[in-house]
C-alpha cells in the first residue's frame, strides 16, 4: 500500500489520540496539531496525503487554516466541527474542505470518509504540486497546459484565453467547490466582482464548448447555494 501521511490537528487530546490510533490502526503514517499555527507549522515541512482539521481550535481557527492551505496544495480535507449549523458547513466547503463531520461522531464513520476522500485522490492522481503539471486528462477531455489546447473527444476545441483560465484553475483543484468570487479572484486576478455576472457567462460559454449536454453538464457543476465545481473521471494511461 502507498505511504499515506496524514495532518491531523485538533485541540482536544482526547479526539487526537483516538483518531490517530484509529487512522494508524489502517497503516497511515499521522502527525498530530493542538492547533491550527501548529497544523502550519507541521505542514510547512512535511508533505501530506490528507488533512483532517477541526472547526474551533484556538490560535488560528480551522476555516483559515483551510483557506491558508488551499493556497498551497489540492490534498483532501476533512472538517471536523461541533456545529451542526449548515452556515458552517457551507463555510467549510466554500472555502476548499472536501467533507466535513460533525461532532460528536463514529470512528468508523470516520474512517469510512477517510478511505473515501483517498480513493478518490489516488484515483484521481492528484498531488500537492497538481498546479505544475502540464497535462490533465479525464474522460473524454484532456487540457495541455503547456499549449494552450483542449479537446474532446479527440477534437479540438477553441477556447478564449480567459475560458481557459477558468477550465485550468477548476480542472486543478477536482471536487472542491468554489465561489464566484474566489473563481474571479483567481481566475481574473481582482479583489472585486465589477460585474456579478462575469463567472457565470463563462461557465456557461465553457459548458457549451466542453459538455455533452451543457443542461446536464459532467465536469462543471453548480454546487447551489454556494458556487461551482470541477468533476472528472480521469483515463487510465
């Protein structure tokens, strides 16, 4: 089985020492934070398949610990949160956790998403450095970043230079959902959405020229109440 490391940071010991013996009881290798400054700090010298983070922890909160991360890599991340407010868990998706639990929960819930969350990143091949690949190919769809081309099917297909801005940044981070305002910060580079509709005409104009059927898209979804996602199955080689 492929070495999987894990970050899991939380401030309550008890949680942490039950989870890791759980998680190591599955032959994961687990580094453990009391709280988000450590989780950074373990993370800016470690390289981690997965990590779990927990809603409330002092110092640096879990949602920013996300939103720090995000920045610098696409491995799944699992929320842990007391709260079952659902404004929790939208906040938690939006800004980039993969899955979330709410507490108190089943360790073998847990696990059960844990082992979930790594097929579906080892099976997907993504990496902490997916932003360096040139090439990424699902089913039926391949984009070369180094020359700027998409196809389907086999056909190539034209795409203006912010279209293939927005296809490269969602097809890099598979799964997560993103906002219209994080898809225009990143995509277009600004701070500020001049014209709410600018994402969405995009989107639309992509599903058009990528999608089978643009009513019933495959690759990009609308997450509702939230923003927009990337999915992909990707082709065996």
């Amino acid at each position: 089985m492929e070495d999987i490391r894990v970050l899991l940071a939380d401030d309550d010991k008890e949680i942490r020492d039950l989870l890791k013996k759980y998680l190591e009881r599955e032959l994961y290798r687990v580094d453990v934070a009391a709280n988000g400054e450590e989780a950074l700090a373990l993370f800016d010298i470690n390289t981690y398949n997965l990590i779990i983070l927990d809603l409330m922890m002092p110092k640096i909160d879990g949602i920013e610990v996300c939103r720090k991360l995000r920045i610098q890599t696409n491995v799944p991340i699992l929320m842990l949160t007391a709260k079952d407010h659902e404004v929790d868990k939208i906040l938690g998706l939006s800004i980039g956790a993969d899955d979330y639990i709410t507490k108190p929960f089943s360790i073998n819930e847990v696990i059960a998403r844990v082992k979930a969350l790594m097929r579906r990143y080892l099976i997907l091949g993504i990496s902490g450095n997916s932003h360096d690949k040139n090439l990424i190919s699902f089913k039926g769809l391949n984009i070369d970043f180094k020359k700027y081309t998409v196809t389907v099917a086999g056909e190539e297909i034209s795409l203006t230079a912010k279209e293939f801005d927005l296809l490269k940044f969602l097809a890099s981070h598979p799964e997560q959902v993103f906002t219209k305002t994080q898809l225009f910060r990143n995509v277009w580079d600004k701070n500020y959405i001049e014209d709410d509709n600018t994402v969405m005409v995009h989107i639309r104009k992509l599903r058009k020229k990528i999608e089978v059927d643009p009513s019933n898209p495959q690759f990009i979804q609308t997450v509702w109440g939230i923003g927009y996602k990337f999915i992909g199955e990707k082709n065996e080689i």
